[in-house]
C-alpha cells in the first residue's frame, strides 16, 4: 500500500524511465532525469545537515528546477512550501530553510540557501536505489505526515499555510485517476502556478501516470491566440484551467479560429463556471469530456465534481452545478449555529469532510479552531469538517449540489442583505455573458456590475433582463463592459485590482 506521494515518481521512473516528464519551453527531463536529479539535490541538502519535518520554502518561478526541488524536499523528509516570488514576508516566516536561485550554497540570515537549482544541472545519482541518507529520511515518513503547505490570504489579508498530508493527496490523485482516466499518452497543460493547489492535481497525476506535463509559461498564458497556438502544436489531451481563461477563449471566439482535435479532457475550478462558456465549450468538443470540480485550498484541490453531458442536456441548466461529493469526501451544509441543514433548496455553509480535509493552519491552532470544526454528526470520535464560508444548496430538481456565493460577500444594500454571488449567477445566466463580477460601493450606495461585451446588450436591457430574476433593489444601477475581467496570478478574477481601478476611476 502506498504511503507518501513521492512513491508515484519511483514508480513512473522505473516504469517509463526515457518518457518525458516536464516540458519547460524550449527544454524537457525524462521522469529518470527528474527522479535523478532530486535524488542527487536530496543528497546534497542532507549534507549539509539539514533536519527532517520542516518546511522548507520553494523560492524558485515555476520551471523543471522548481519540480526538481519540490521531489528533493519530499526525499529529505521534510515538507514543500511553493509560494510567490512577490509574497509578502510573512509568508516567508514559517520556513527554516529556503530553496532559491541565487547561485551559491550557504546560510542567509539564518536559513539554509541551496542555491545554484536554476543555474545548471545539480548532478545525477548513478546507483541503485536510494544514497543510505535519503533512504532513512524517507522510511521514517508516513501517510499522515505534511506534504506541501501552500498559503492562502482569503479575505482578511493575513497569510495562513494550509497543511496537506500524503495520504490525502495519494487519495486524491488515485480518484482522479479513475474518474478521468488518464494514462501515459496524455499531455497536460499546466496553468495553474505552484502556489495554487490546482498545480497538485497536474503533477501529482504526471507522476503517477506518466503523462507529459507542460509548464505554460506567463507569457503563453497572457495571449489567447498564443495559448491556443501551444494547445495544438504540443497536441494537448487535457487541461485542468480556472474558468476565467476559458472564459477568454470564449469571449474572444478562439475556438473558432484554432482546431484543437487532440483536447479531450478539459476541467475547471477555482470559480464560478459560466454556463455560456460550458455550452461553447460543448460546441466546439462534442465527445470531450468537460468537468466542474469545487474546492477551497483548506482540502485536497476538490471535495465536489461534476461532469457535463450533452448539448440537449446543458440546454436543461439555469446555471453549472457543483455536482457531487468525490469518493472519500462527505459534504455537509451548516446553519449559523453549526447545525446541520437537510433540507433541498435551503441555503446554507458548504462544509467538507473526509481524508481530504487539511491538516489545519501551520503553527496557527487559533485560526485553525476558527474553521476546522468537529464533524457535528460524529460528536463521539474527532473528526474534522472545514467550514468554506461558501454558501450553496442541494437542489430538488436533480440531487446535486450548487453554488450561491460566499458569507463574506454579503452586504447591507436598502435595508436587505444581499449576496453579491447571487447576482453574479443571475448575470452569468443571460445569453452571452461569458465573465462578470459584482462589487458594491458603499460611498455610492450603488451596486456595480462588470461583464464582458454582449452584442445588443445595454445596461438599460441588462437591467430589464435582471429584473425578471431578481428582486429590484438587487439589480445593479452600474454596468461596465470591458473586454476582459483583470486576473490574478492564479488566473482568477482580481477583484481587488478591479475595486482599485473603480475607485481611481469614480472617486479621484
């Protein structure tokens, strides 16, 4: 049985030793090189008596020497820490050491530097097996050990490290394995940056099955033609995207102009899915398969699933539903009071539990108690449940589960509380909205909509059209067009740069 997700790269090596593991622009490692390499860097950390079960920060952009390190980490027995190289400092705070690209080894302020990752190749380990060191790192590991701490700021701003283990990556990675089927012949486009857990699902899944990754790069991903220039050059199988670039693909009508015959697996999450996207999507990949997945970063990626059907079936949909618990994922729905709700259509806080559930907040039990609850089903045992702060419902109609926006969106707007979420889905139901978001100025008492440009659609009929869907006072007084939403390094919508940009523009 395995134990710890390294286990998935010995395998593949030794299976497929001469495939190709990463592309990285113009260069490439096999799954041998890859395991060689953070082997030898492995070796070399430990050399220099660096202890075991520390996080240990990943200063390096997104490339095969950032792969490299984040194997080398997992083989010293310690735990890998992607972050972003503009991070705030604090984020840097709970790492003792530090692996960079500055080109020398030693101590810097305190923290061991393994400089030199991106200058060159770090060497090859040419035995059999594992070096005696790395090999005892490794057996003193189990599955309930940390694995990666990836941070998250949600809306308060402060830097929190969520905790992941093995095992429930191992889980992860093994249902998506058979949800998805992917094998040795797919080539996988990577979007998502090491900082964001979506990457977890790329290389966990390269990994394991020895499909081709390819690292896109900033600058493939900043222009459409571009993108999609690569998906068909490279002759992309699958892509796991946040729905904001896809988005793009579909305001811009890419697909019309590019035939991608080799993309068969297309997924998204990380953000409301537009159900005119899905449905163009569905136009352009008739027999592709096209799933929906949902989860914060406090689990494993994704803890609810979803796999769209027909063209004749999408017609049926107001708006792109969650979908269903993943095997090994129980998702619960709690009232302001942490009482269970089972009743359909009743709105309340998605919950998520399971081997999935993270391992809490490193070195932060108080804001770890704040939102990693005991499971209030199961008062006789511990067993932890993560309180999203999303809002949705299981609907009547077809069992499955859907969103509705987020408890820190509310606000107080003429004397109601509304969810800006709310009016987002209503926006995203008209035909051609591909992107929106929804902000609200409190100076103004005006409720403001952003949305990419619909033919024939003014803010005066978008008005009207919302009117039918929504209570009065929620329909938005403000519309901005703008051909595309602003984005995040995650490539999610960035609504703070979006309010920044608002604020310039109207209160100047």
């Amino acid at each position: 049985m395995q134990t710890l997700a390294i286990e998935y790269l010995r395998a593949t090596a030794q299976r497929f030793p001469e495939r190709v593991a990463l592309v990285d622009g113009d260069r490439r490692i096999t799954f041998a090189g890859l395991w060689e390499q953070g082997v030898a860097l492995a070796s070399a950390i430990l050399q220099a008596g660096v202890g075991g079960n520390i996080p240990v920060l990943l200063e390096i952009p997104k490339s095969i020497e950032a792969v490299v390190g984040l194997v080398a980490v997992q083989l010293t027995g310690n735990i890998y820490v992607p972050v972003d190289l503009a991070a705030p400092a604090a984020r840097r705070e709970s790492a003792r050491l530090v692996l960079g690209d500055h080109g020398r080894l030693g101590f810097v302020q305190g923290e061991f530097v393994w400089d030199g990752v991106g200058l060159g190749p770090v060497g090859k380990w040419s035995g059999k097996g594992l070096p005696e060191a790395v090999g005892r790192r490794v057996a003193k590991r189990n599955s309930t050990d940390p694995l990666y701490v990836i941070f998250t700021s949600g809306t308060t701003g402060v830097p929190k490290g969520v905790t992941i283990a093995n095992a429930s990556v191992i889980d992860y990675i093994d249902w998506a394995v058979r949800v998805y089927g992917v094998t040795e012949e797919d080539s996988i486009a990577s979007q998502a940056p090491f900082f964001f857990d979506n990457s977890v699902l790329d290389l966990y899944l390269m990994m394991a099955r020895g499909a081709t990754l390819h690292l896109l790069a900033p600058m493939v991903l900043m222009f459409p033609a571009t993108l999609v220039e690569y998906l068909r050059d490279q002759e992309i199988t699958m892509l796991f995207f946040v729905p904001s670039l896809l988005s793009n693909l579909a305001s811009l009508d890419m697909l019309a102009q590019y035939s991608l015959p080799r993309l068969n697996k297309i997924l998204f999450a990380g953000e409301v899915m537009p159900l005119p996207t899905l449905k163009y999507l569905r136009r352009h990949f008739p027999e592709a398969l096209l799933s929906n997945l949902y989860g914060p970063t406090e689990i494993t990626v994704d803890a609810i699933y979803w796999v769209a059907g027909d063209a004749a079936s999408l017609e049926r949909l107001d708006s792109v539903p969650l979908g269903w618990a993943c095997e090994n994922s129980e998702i619960l729905f709690l009232d302001e009071e942490n009482r269970l709700v089972a009743v359909p259509d009743v709105q309340a806080e998605i919950c998520v539990g399971g081997v999935g559930v993270g391992l809490g907040y490193w070195n932060n039990p108080e804001k770890t108690r704040e939102v990693f609850i005991q499971h209030p089903g199961h008062p006789a045992y511990r067993d932890n449940v993560y309180k999203t702060g999303d809002l949705g419902y299981v609907s009547s109609r077809d069992g499955l589960i859907y969103f509705n926006g987020r408890k820190d969106h509310q606000i107080k707007h003429q004397g109601y509380r509304i969810e800006l979420g709310e009016i987002e889905t209503a926006l995203l139901k008209l035909p051609g909205v591909h992107q929106c978001c929804v902000l609200y100025d409190a100076e103004r008492k005006e409720i403001v909509a952003w949305h990419s440009p619909v033919a024939g659609l003014d803010a005066r009929k978008m008005q009207a059209a919302l009117r039918g869907a929504l209570p009065a006072y929620m329909v938005p007084r403000r519309f901005v067009v703008v051909e595309a939403l602003p984005l995040t390094a995650n490539g999610k919508v960035d609504r703070a740069g979006l309010w920044t940009l608002y604020q310039k523009t109207h209160h100047g």
